[in-house]
C-alpha cells in the first residue's frame, strides 16, 4: 500500500505535529498536564485520523519509529515550555509494540538526559489490549519505566476485558475512563452508574480517576462530584497545537 509508504516518509518530510489537550484537575481547577496526541496532514489527501494512520503504523512494523519521534518531539517541547516559564507534565500514548520494546526506557533515559527534564514530567497512557498482548514482556517494560519514574495510565478503560485485580498487578496509578461511558453522563442513567462504581472502585485501589470526554458544564460538574480526579475533553480545550497551550493556560482561570 502506499499510505504505508508515504506515512514511513512523514516523519522525514515533517508532515507529523504533536497536539496537545489539558487535563484539569478537579479540585483545584488547575492544569498541569496534557496529553499528547499525533496528527498527520498527508500532502494530497489531507488530515488523516491517528485511529487510521496509528492502525497502519501497528500493522505494517512502522509504530516504533513513529512513537521514537513522538518520544523525541514531546521531550523537545517539554524543554521548550520550561525555558518559557510553563512547568508541565505530558502523557503519551504507547502501542502494543512500544511496551514490549526492550530499548524503551534505554531511549527514554537518553532523551530526559538530553533534554535536561525530570523522568516524572512524562507519564504513559496503554489500553488493556496493547498490555494484555503479551502480559510478561508488558510488564517488565513497565516496571523499568515506573522505576525510572514515569506514572502509567491504563487508557479506554472499561472497553477491555480484563478486570481490575489484573490491571493492579501492573505498576499503574490512573484509569482513563473511556469516553463513551463519559460523553452522555449527563442524560444516560447506566453511563452514570458504571462512572460512579468506576470511580469507588479505583479509588478504593489507590487508583487515580481521569474522565476523557467530557463535553459539557454538566457532566463536569458530575463528575467532580463523583470525585473523579481529573476532567479531559472538548468542554475544557480541544487538543491544540504546542504553541496554542502557552496563551491558553494564561486564559484558563
Ligand atoms: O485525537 P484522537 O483522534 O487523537 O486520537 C485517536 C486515537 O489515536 C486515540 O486512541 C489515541 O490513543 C491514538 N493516538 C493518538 N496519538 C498517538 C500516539 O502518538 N501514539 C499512539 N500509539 N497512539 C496515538
Ligand atoms: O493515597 P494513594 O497513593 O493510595 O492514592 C493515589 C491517588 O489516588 C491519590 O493521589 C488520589 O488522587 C487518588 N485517591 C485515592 N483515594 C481517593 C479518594 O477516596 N478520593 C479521591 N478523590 N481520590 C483518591
Ligand atoms: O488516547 P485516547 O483514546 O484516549 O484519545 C483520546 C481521543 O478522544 C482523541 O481522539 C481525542 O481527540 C478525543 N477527545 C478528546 N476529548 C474529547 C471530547 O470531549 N469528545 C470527543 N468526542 N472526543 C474527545
Ligand atoms: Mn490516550
Ligand atoms: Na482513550
């Protein structure tokens, strides 16, 4: 195929950006944290979505060159922004084949050395799937990145099928609560009923809570009285890109 082709090419022609969406903790109403989200404008046919292009990436063997230079190019702003003033915290999205990659945290160590940046100011987001793949490889490279000291989330949580007592076997501290029990919150009995057991049950793991998708005042104000940790979503910022989040953090009371 040549989208796979033209996508090992991105990279090199500089067609790849980083965005970037706030995460507002809930009680204090600060942000100090984002995720990184990639984006790619492809010459001729435009904006391709990462669901599409991530997929390719997966299949075709060419993730973990992209998710190197996502690593570099986060590191690189990360930089960036504290020579700025803005003390931030940044979470990425690993694959399947990223959390079995021996050289991870090698690579990691090396980029925090280059970049001057405290191991903490970067965290790491995987779904249950991209873990559960092959469990023991995941797990190991998961330890070495905690114990360098990075926090792990377990991304879309509540759409996989494993259950908590295996998620806290794995170094993890967060749950990103998937944004289809999110984004109808406010309207949807269920969705709130799967929220709330959600939250109790994480929290009374030591689990942080993060809601993706929250898109309304109402479904945060839910939320926060849920005690849901951290809110994400369109009715806080849409993801941007890295030199938006300056001024929007200014404006953002
Ligand atoms: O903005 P949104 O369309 O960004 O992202 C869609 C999906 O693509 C999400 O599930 C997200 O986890 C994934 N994704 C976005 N950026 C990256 C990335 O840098 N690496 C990986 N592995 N997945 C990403
Ligand atoms: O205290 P411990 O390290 O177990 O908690 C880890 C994180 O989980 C804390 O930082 C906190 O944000 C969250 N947490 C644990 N229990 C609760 C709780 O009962 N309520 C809230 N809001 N957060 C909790
Ligand atoms: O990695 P992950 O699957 O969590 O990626 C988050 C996805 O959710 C990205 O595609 C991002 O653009 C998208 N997203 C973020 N906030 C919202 C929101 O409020 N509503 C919707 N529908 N999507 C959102
Ligand atoms: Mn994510
Ligand atoms: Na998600």
């Amino acid at each position: 195929l040549t989208l796979i082709r033209d996508l090992q090419d991105a990279v090199s022609n500089g067609e790849l950006w980083m965005a970037y969406q706030p995460k507002v903790n809930a009680m204090t109403g600060r942000v100090n944290q984002c995720e990184a989200l990639m984006r790619w404008r492809h010459p001729s046919l435009g904006f391709i979505p990462p669901d599409e292009f991530i997929g390719l990436a997966e299949r075709s063997g060419s993730i973990r060159m992209l998710s190197q230079w996502m690593l570099a190019n986060v590191c690189a702003q990360l930089h960036a922004w504290k020579q700025q003033g803005y003390h931030l915290s940044v979470a990425v999205n690993l694959s399947a084949s990223d959390v079995v990659d021996r050289q991870l945290s090698v690579h990691l160590t090396s980029l925090f050395e280059r970049y001057q940046l405290n191991p903490a100011q970067l965290s790491i987001e995987v779904t249950e799937s991209a873990v559960m793949h092959d469990v023991d490889a995941a797990m190991s490279t998961l330890l070495e990145l905690n114990q360098l000291g990075l926090s792990i989330a377990i991304d879309d949580y509540g759409t996989g099928y494993s259950s908590l007592a295996q998620i806290k076997r794995l170094p993890v501290s967060e749950l990103k609560i998937d944004k289809s029990f999110v984004l109808a919150i406010d309207s949807q009995k269920d969705d709130l009923t799967i929220v709330r057991s959600t939250i109790e049950m994480g929290h009374s793991l030591g689990l942080r809570l993060v809601a993706e998708g929250v898109e309304n005042r109402a479904s945060a104000e839910l939320l926060s009285k849920l005690g849901c940790d951290f809110l994400q979503g369109y009715w806080i910022a849409k993801p941007m890109p890295a030199d938006e989040l300056p001024g929007w953090l200014d404006n953002f009371t």
